[in-house]
C-alpha cells in the first residue's frame, strides 16, 4: 500500500514539473489553459493524496 502511495505521488510530481516545463515554451491560448488546467488537477490530486496519508 505505501508503494502504491509513493508511486502515485511521484507519478503526480512528475506531472506538475511536466506542464510547469510546457508552460515555459510558447503556446496557443488554447493549449496554455488546458495545460493550465491539467497542472492545477495534478496539484489537487496530489494535495488530496497528502491528506489521506494524515
């Protein structure tokens, strides 16, 4: 259970520095808010693991 945790944390942290990496190279608006959008999805997700660890 707590290598799946870690696992899916990574996996999460992963993702946010991704799209903070896609973020810094040019973009249509478009492609910017869905990053944009996934970024803060992969951030709650990875606030709602934090949490149910406590």
């Amino acid at each position: 259970m707590i290598d799946e945790k870690l696992a899916r944390r990574r996996a999460h942290e992963n993702n946010i520095a991704r799209y903070r990496r896609l973020l810094q190279t040019r973009l249509s608006d478009v492609e910017r808010h869905f990053i944009e959008s996934r970024l803060a999805e992969e951030q709650t997700a990875l606030s709602m693991l934090a949490l149910a660890r406590s």
